[in-house]
C-alpha cells in the first residue's frame, strides 16, 4: 500500500516519485504491472490487468510467506507442491503446527515487516476478528460468485476455502468398543482417553468441538454453555486428557479418542493402517457441527501479488480438488459439480454424514468465542 508522505516531503518531484515506487508493501516494484498499479491495492485480477500481469508479477516477486500450514493437513503438501511447480515460486511455510490465533499474532506483531506472512488459514471466528481488527485485504477471487452466500465476507476480506464436521476418531486397536456420539464419551471405559487438537481458544478444530458437545447437548448456536458444561463434567469424570492430540500422541497411544475435524481422522486412518494401526472415524449424530477455514490475505503482505496468486490457485479447480483428495469438503464443491469439474472420485471417500449442514452466522461465533474466553480455564479446571 502507497505511504502518504508528509508536506514536507514535496520538494523534489524525482524524489517523491522514487519514494512512492518503493512503498508498495516493501516489495517494491516486482509488486507492480507495466503501468505502475500496485498489486497492494488490485481487488480482483482484472483490477491489476488480468492473470498474466499477476502471474508476472507474482513470479518478480518469487516467494511467498505463509503460516501454520501442515503438510498433512487438508492435502496441503499437495497444495503448496502444486502452486511451486506450476508458478516456480517459493512458498516458505513457518511454524506449521501453529494456530489461527498464531497467524494473527505474526500479522500484528510483524507489520511492515518483510518476514509477516501474506496468507492466512484460519478458523472462521478467527476470520472475523481479523477482518474487524483490519488486518485483512479486500480480494475477490476469480469463482468469488460461486462462493456460497455467508461463507464469504462482504468485503472479500475472507472466505470460506474448505471445511468438513467435528468426528470422534478412535484407535480401535486400543479401544475395545469405539465411541460414536458425544454421550458416549462419558462413559466410563474411556477414562483418561478423550482429546482435543488444542486449545479452543487457540484452535478452531478445538472450537468446533466445544460448539458440537454444546449441540449434542441441548445447547444451540446461540447458547454454547451446554458445550462447556460437558467438557467440565468430562474432565470430571476423568476422560478428557489434556494432551494435544497429534499423529505422534496417536501412535503412543497417549490420545488414543481424539474430536477433530472429520479429513483431519480420515488422512489419519490412512497415514496409520501402514503402520498396523485400525483408526476409525464417525460423525456423531447428536452433535454434528459443520465449519470451514477461511482463506485471506494479509492487508501489508510482503509479496502482495503471490498472495492474490495463491489465493486463485486455491479457488481453481485444480485447487479444491485438492483439498477434497483430503478428505477436505471444499467451498466451491456444489457449483464444481454441476459443471462437471469435481473429482467423483474424492467426494466418494469423504466421511458419511446425513442431512445438510448448518453453519452459525459470524455474530453467532463472535458471543461463542467469548464464552469459550470466559469459560473454558473453568470448564477443564474443575
């Protein structure tokens, strides 16, 4: 984005114009077109001169910085491998086991800086707050019209990339009788077993989870109490361990029930039956609760045309395909059916699940959020 430059500064008209071309996000001007727009500023690839001055530029530019992207999550190796062989540029992944609330924590603390990530993963509610800190970019992707209606921010600061629904994975070498629903697991035979991936006020798939139990126990998308109560009363009883599930936490058995999305369990039961490990997965019926990680760019991205460019690649066919092979449901799933671009294939292996999701309303998960701020050092303290 152009610095504006103080009275001051207009002495000397070279000066100023050598000045401005620089401050495009400090990328300079591989950042820009051959008529001098910044790609800072493009809200969409037309506005910049189309794909291929973005591709030109994005390609000047050579990198791009993202963070908490696992390589095993959602197919994102495949993801970044893909976007790198077809571009030649060079995304650079920091901290991928980070959180939602890690990546706004980098934007924040690092702004102007040329290590600030340009791309952003995150949690719904996440999204939210960005957008309302200003944090984010306005940017419409090529298929934005095509983006269901509230998976998406007016403004096209964020949008819905890819989703799926809370699951109870299991690891049925361990657990003599897997667990199916949320009443389940407070039984006592899984004392000691039951586990989160994270903090739900750090990580959305530990979010959604408390949002499911709320669901699955009387609770709604306006009243998430229920939610916090059963995990109290899990931890209680002794089921809920606070170790944060991981692939590793699995194959020691530390974790051997864990709530987390439902590709999350999938690309697991397919990464352990190598390893002779029988990890199931279900989508409980009493608490199904639907969300999908919104995609964004950071308002001040170091490499503000790789950042548009990634986000194309993403919402291109080719991209969501991806996701789905997954285990991901992508945002673009339904109008990629009708027109015939949808990998059958992947959308047949996705997790079973009946009826059509709903999904909570940004307000909704705004109050939801607090409440898990206020409530959850109780709720797993007790």
């Amino acid at each position: 984005m152009t610095e504006i430059l103080p009275r001051s500064a207009v002495l000397a008209g070279g000066l100023v114009a050598a000045i401005l071309a620089l401050s495009a996000c400090g990328a300079g001007d591989a950042s820009t077109n051959a008529d001098g727009e910044s790609a800072a500023t493009a809200i969409d690839a037309k506005d910049f001169g189309g794909m291929d001055a973005l591709v030109k530029a994005a390609k000047e530019e050579g990198t791009l910085h993202a963070i908490a992207l696992p390589r095993d999550w959602a197919n994102y190796g495949a993801l970044i491998d893909g976007f790198e062989k077809k571009y030649g540029i060079k995304v650079e992944v920091e901290n991928p086991d980070g959180t939602s609330q890690d990546e706004i924590n980098a934007v924040t603390s690092r702004k102007g800086q040329d290590r600030a990530p340009d791309v952003l993963d995150l949690g719904s509610s996440f999204a939210y707050s960005a957008a309302q800190q200003g944090l984010l970019a306005q940017y419409m992707v090529a298929d934005f019209i095509d983006i269901p209606d509230g998976q998406k921010d007016a403004m096209s600061r964020w949008y819905n990339g890819y989703g799926g629904y809370i699951s109870i994975g299991c690891d049925a070498n361990r657990v003599k009788t897997c667990p199916t629903t949320f009443k389940d697991l407070l039984k006592p035979e899984y004392k000691g077993q039951v586990a989160l991936n994270g903090n739900p006020n750090k990580s959305g798939s530990a979010f959604g989870s408390v949002y499911a139990a709320a669901l699955a126990n009387g609770g709604s998308f306006d009243y998430i109490q229920p939610g916090l109560d059963f995990f109290a009363k899990l931890k209680k009883n002794g089921n809920y361990t606070p170790v944060q599930s991981t692939s590793a936490t699995i194959m020691k058995g530390q974790t051997p029930i864990v709530l987390d999305w439902d590709y999350l369990n999938a690309g697991y039961t397919d990464e352990f039956k190598s390893k002779g490990l029988d990890w199931q997965v279900t989508v409980p019926e009493d608490g199904k609760f639907s969300q999908y990680y919104s995609q964004a760019i950071n308002e001040n991205a170091p490499h503000p045309a790789a950042a548009r460019l990634w986000e194309e690649y993403l919402f291109s066919a080719e991209g969501q395909n991806l996701w789905l092979k997954g285990y991901a449901r992508p945002a673009l799933m339904a109008a990629m059916e009708k027109d015939g671009t949808l990998d059958k294939t992947a959308a047949a292996k996705l997790p079973k699940v009946s009826g059509t999701p709903s999904i909570p309303t940004e307000s909704q998960l705004g109050y939801a959020k607090d409440d898990i701020a206020q409530g959850w050092g109780k709720a797993v303290s007790r």
